[in-house]
C-alpha cells in the first residue's frame, strides 16, 4: 500500500544534491526461515529538498554492496557517510562525491581515549593523549556549530568560512604533523 509513497519520497532524495546514509545491525527475533541470533540491516537515508528532508529506512539481511547501489541508484551528488567501503564503491560508479561525518571521526577519537593507558599516577591527571587533544580540537568545531544552529543556510556558510575553516586548517596540520609519530595498528591511528 505504502511503496508508491516510498518510491516517490526516494525519487525526490535521490533528485536532491546531497543525502546522508547509514545502516545499523540489528537482531532478527522472529523471522521465517531465520534463527533468532540472525543479524540484519536497518538501512537509513536521510536527503531531499534543504526544507522538506525525509528519512527512509530500508530493511535488509545483507550489508553487502548491492544494497546501497541499490538505494542510491539514480543519485548523483554529495555523499555523507562513513568509512564503510560499499558507500566508497557507490561513489566511484556513480561519480559522487564523498564526505564524511564529524560524529564517526569523533567516535573513533572517543575509542582511542578510552583505550590509552593512561592511568593516574598518585592522584596526579595523566597527559593528554593526541587522542584528546584532536577531540579538543573537534570539539571547537562543535561549539561553533551549536552557536549557529538557528542561523539562516547563508549564514552558517559565511561562519563557518570565518571560524570553522581556520579550525579545520589547523586540524588538518596538526594530524599531518602527528600521524607519523602514532603507533600503527593502534586506536589512535585508526582514529
């Protein structure tokens, strides 16, 4: 009864010149033909036109490729995802540009902090790890971001060229300059 409804709200995201995606594993409980332990995806997309977005989620027993090729069949445009390599491959057929997004590169640096070994020593505070100075350094970027919420599309543009951009910039050097000095294979390279 609904998918006329969903086709369309799809064509409309897809229309559009940018979109988020994401899929998340969830737990079969009930099911024909699958065990209660089986693992599924919830597939979301979030895009559309910049005052009327919606959000589809589609369900799925796979989180192979074919799906989001799928979903973003007929998109073309601006990307936001993760790093996971199916959305990288989508982009490379459908020429879109990839993005990322700021709350996995900061989960990433969270993991990172809560692996270190930095216990405190006789009470005394441990030294930041580059993991907390880069989520110190995020942080600036969500500050700035929280202050312009209400503020027309314009002039979040214009803020974040004057203050988001040197953040950025200094980010940028800041994890050039750091990354040949971080341990490979650790949660901090990783991140």
């Amino acid at each position: 009864v609904f998918q006329p409804l969903i086709n369309l709200m799809r064509e409309t995201q897809n229309g559009s010149d940018y979109l988020q995606a994401d899929e998340t594993r969830i737990q079969v409980l009930k099911e024909d033909g699958r065990s209660a332990q089986s693992k599924s995806w919830m597939w979301v997309i979030r895009g559309g036109p910049p005052d009327k977005p919606s959000v589809l989620f589609t369900y799925n027993t796979s989180r192979g490729g074919e799906v989001p090729k799928h979903l973003l069949d007929d998109f073309s445009g601006t990307l936001q995802c993760d790093g996971y390599s199916a959305y990288a491959a989508v982009c490379i057929a459908n020429s879109l540009k990839r993005i990322g997004c700021w709350d996995h590169v900061r989960r990433k640096f969270v993991e990172a902090v809560k692996t270190a070994d930095t216990g405190k020593i006789r009470g005394k505070k441990a030294k930041p790890t580059l993991a907390d100075i880069a989520l110190g350094k995020i942080g600036k970027l969500y500050r700035i971001d929280k202050k312009i919420a209400e503020w027309t599309d314009e002039k979040k543009y214009e803020a974040r060229q004057q203050l988001s951009l040197p953040v950025l910039t200094d980010l940028k050097a800041w994890l050039d300059k750091k990354a040949s000095g971080v341990m490979k294979g650790g949660s901090t390279r990783k991140a």
